[in-house]
C-alpha cells in the first residue's frame, strides 16, 4: 500500500505597526503586539516613535507563554516595507476601512498564504500616507465602516487562517491555561 504526503508549506505573517506615538498609542499598539502573537504573526515591526516598554513587554510575554515571536523597531518603515517587497513570494495587506472587502479577497489571500507566500499586514495609528496605499498589493475592510485597528486585525488573522490558529501550540512556554467553563487555572510547565 503506498501513502502519498501532501506537506502545505504555510508562509509567515508579519505585522507592521505604523506611526506608533508613545503618548498616544501605548496600550493600543501593546494590543496590536498581543493580537499578532495569540493569532499566529512570527514578528510584530513597530514604527514611529521607539518605544522599549512595548517590546520588552512583548518579550516578557513571550518568554512567559511561547512563541515563536519577536517585536522589533524599525526606524524607516518606506525603506522596510521596499525591501519587504524586493524578496520573492511576499505579499502586503494594507487594513484599512476604505479597502476592497475582506469577503472579496479573502479566497485569493487564503491561496496564496497556503502556497508559501509571506505576508506583511499593515495596522495604522495615525493618518496613513497616501504611499502605503499604492505600496500594498491588497488595501483589505473588514467591513467599510470606522473601527478599531485592533479588531481588524484579529478578524483579519482570523479569516486568512480559518481559525486555525486557535489550535497553535506555543513553544517554549512556562505557563499554560487550562480551558476550563468556570474558575481560572494557569499551570507551569517544566
């Protein structure tokens, strides 16, 4: 009797975090960070104003409940994101509520992530430059209506992955919960 394996060789997914403002955007782009990790990203790129609390928070986080994950800053996000395209089979998803729906792409999103395809998913904070609309190969709503980037990002990861996701074991971590219906149960691990 022979088997054939079909091996699906998924691509990675990185989050672009851009124009984060320490003053402003703190908690919200901490979010962004923790919405890329639990939802499956491999590396959350901040831009803007460097802030270290944010990736040493991210850092504590991972070491804590797994990864593989890492948050890093990136100074000049145009240069980033040229050199992101430069590379062989990578795509970029701008999020954004004036894009195409996400109903009306997320097929030939889903086709090409499970045919190796990286893609950089773009999250905004402040006024996004006209440039990152036209650098983008998709400019993604979730739904065309004003809503936080957070949100967006989670559906988006969500329906790109068909829940998938969810069912990630995390590597190396120290702790893990424990489902349960009622109470809260964190265990350590050896």
């Amino acid at each position: 009797m022979f088997f054939i394996r079909i091996v699906i060789e998924l691509g990675d997914i990185y989050i672009l975090r851009l124009g984060h403002r320490v003053n402003r955007d703190k908690r919200i782009t901490t979010h962004v960070c923790l919405v890329a990790r639990a939802f499956g990203a491999r590396v959350c790129i901040l831009t803007g104003d460097y802030d270290p609390k944010i990736i040493h928070t991210l850092e504590d986080v991972t070491k804590r409940w797994g990864g593989p994950f890492e948050c890093i800053y990136v100074g000049d996000w145009r240069r980033y994101i040229k050199e992101w395209k430069s590379e062989g089979r990578r795509i970029i998803v701008h999020l954004t509520m004036y894009g195409v729906n996400i109903v009306d792409k997320i097929d030939e999103l889903r086709d090409k992530f499970s045919s190796g395809y990286d893609i950089l998913v773009i999250v905004g904070s402040e006024k996004v430059p006209r440039d990152v609309y036209d650098m983008a190969d998709y400019n993604i709503a979730i739904g065309n209506q004003p809503h936080s980037e957070v949100a967006a990002l989670a559906v988006f990861l969500d329906w790109l992955q068909q829940g998938k996701e969810l069912e990630r074991e995390f590597i190396g971590a120290k702790q893990k919960i424990v489902p349960m219906e009622k109470g809260k149960k964190v265990v350590e691990i050896a």
